[in-house]
C-alpha cells in the first residue's frame, strides 16, 4: 500500500504543480479568460489516464493466461522504463520548471484556445499516462486482490491535490529538487521490484527461460500471507522465493539506477555552472571596486 500510496503522492504532485502553475500565471497576468480551455485539457488528460486505466484493466481479463503474463510482464517493463526517465527528468528540471512553463503558455496565449488546451493536456496527460500504467503494473505484480493498492493510490493521490493547493496558496514551502530527490530514490527501489516481477511474468508466459530455476527459498521464514510479508510484497514486490533471472534484474537494475540518480553528476558541473544564492560563495562580493577610467 505505501509504495503505491508514494507512486500516487509522486505522480500526482508533478501534475499539481503543473496545474498550480498555469494557473497562478494566468491570474497574475490577468488573463482569467484563459482558465476555461485550461481547464478543459486538465480534463482530457484526466479522463484519458481514467479510460487507459480501464482499458489495462478490463481488455486484459480477456486474454488467456499466458496472454495476460506476456501483457503485464512487458507493461510493467515498459512502465520501468517511463518511470526511470521521469525520475531523472524531474530531478534535472525541477528547479526550471515554472520558467519553462511559463514560456509554453505564452506561446500557447498567442496561437489561440486550441493551443492552450493543448498545451494543459500534454502538460498533465503525460503524468497522468505514466501513473495510470505503473499503477496498473504494480497492482499486477501485488496480485492478491485486495484494494489497498487502490486505496493507496487514491489517498497519494488526495494528499498530493491537497499540496497542489497550498502550493498555490503560498501556504507551504519546500524545497522541491530536494523532495523530488529523495521521492525518486525510492520510487526507483519499487521499481526495481515492480520490473524483477515483470520478468516474473515474461517466464510464466513462456517467453523466458529458468521459470524453476530459484535463487532461493525463504517461504518459511517470511511466509507471504504474513503481516510482514504482505508488508515486503506491497513495499517492494518482495516475494519469498525469487527466479535467479529476477534476483540478477533486480540487482541490474536497482545498483546502478541508483547511483546514477543519487550522484550529484551532470546537473550543476563544470565551467558554466550556475551557483544557486544559497550555495556557498554565491553572493557577490561587497568590497568597493576600482573606479572605471
């Protein structure tokens, strides 16, 4: 439940954000016109990532059984995929974010309603896409039918409109590029898991080899059906008795993904690099300079 209660929170705020910051600047501006096509492509997005949802959802329960693991094990590697990118794109943009926003809406403003739509909808329909499939994949991979994957989701996603608004308030104040480091950190630990599953269910179809072939077998010191193993299998996609293929992704995966994101490489390095005011040596010097000629 907690990490898709964090897949939620995640998602959900970069599309509240998204969403506070068109909208603050068309007040600001003065251009309260503009709020109804905004609003109208929020509402596609939304309703777009509502009916891909439905879509995964109920089109799959009319495969066969080799079918459904061949389609969740590849969504869920797909999923994997768009989540790493996002992570990684979040973190290097996240401080840039409004002013790059800020540029397409004017851009938007001068083409007319159609582009401003358009405009909200890619800037929303984007999240929302990438949650309705990683959602979908991590659910597939809990497999135990209960709706705490959901409810988890749906209260991720409550708190994160909830920030979205005090955001747009000015009533909270956080460093962004700092919860979306650490909120990336650990979306890449489930998707780590959510991936080894997904390999998981590529040797259930019988795409790939070593379906037997166990890494190990713990069953019997965390049993899946108890408190603590429902917690690893709804935190992490833990399962008690792991493919060696899924053991050697997970590693693949996890080790260098996360160091990779957690190094402070290629986001503020070399000649041209842009101090932030709070780092130090950043403010200028205040001793008098030389009188020009």
């Amino acid at each position: 439940m907690f990490s898709n209660y964090l897949i939620g929170l995640r998602e959900g705020l970069e599309a509240s954000l998204v969403v506070c910051i068109l909208i603050a600047y068309l007040v600001k501006t003065d251009r309260r016109e503009a709020l109804r096509p905004v609003w109208a492509g929020i509402g596609v997005a939304v309703a777009l990532a509502l009916g891909f949802g439905c879509v995964l959802e109920f089109g799959s329960q009319e495969l066969t059984f080799e079918a459904q693991e061949a389609l969740g094990g590849s969504l869920s590697v797909l999923a994997v995929c768009l989540v790493t990118w996002m992570v990684f794109w979040m973190r290097r943009t996240a401080r840039h974010l409004k002013a790059e926003l800020h540029g397409k809406l004017e851009a938007a403003l001068a083409m007319g309603t159609g582009a401003l739509v358009a405009t909200a909808f890619l800037a929303v329909g984007r999240e929302g896409l990438e949650t309705a499939l990683f959602v979908w994949a991590s659910v597939h991979a809990a497999g135990d039918g209960s709706p705490r994957p959901l409810i988890g989701v749906a209260l991720g996603l409550a708190t994160a409109v909830l920030l979205g608004w005090l955001f747009y308030r000015g009533a909270l104040r956080i460093n962004l590029a700092r919860f979306f480091t650490w909120t990336g950190a650990m979306l890449v630990v489930v998707a780590a898991g959510v991936l080894a599953y997904g390999f998981h269910d590529l040797q259930e179809a019988d795409l790939l080899p070593g379906l037997t072939n166990r890494a190990f077998d713990i069953s019997g010191a965390v049993p899946p059906d108890s408190w603590y193993g429902t917690l690893l299998k709804g935190v992490f996609n833990f399962q008690p008795d792991p493919t060696v293929l899924q053991v050697t992704v997970w590693l693949l995966y996890l080790i260098p993904t996360l160091a990779l994101f957690l190094a402070p490489v290629g986001f503020a390095s070399g000649k041209g690099k842009v101090k932030e005011p709070d780092e130090q040596g950043s403010r200028p010097s205040k001793a008098p300079q030389a009188p020009q000629a």
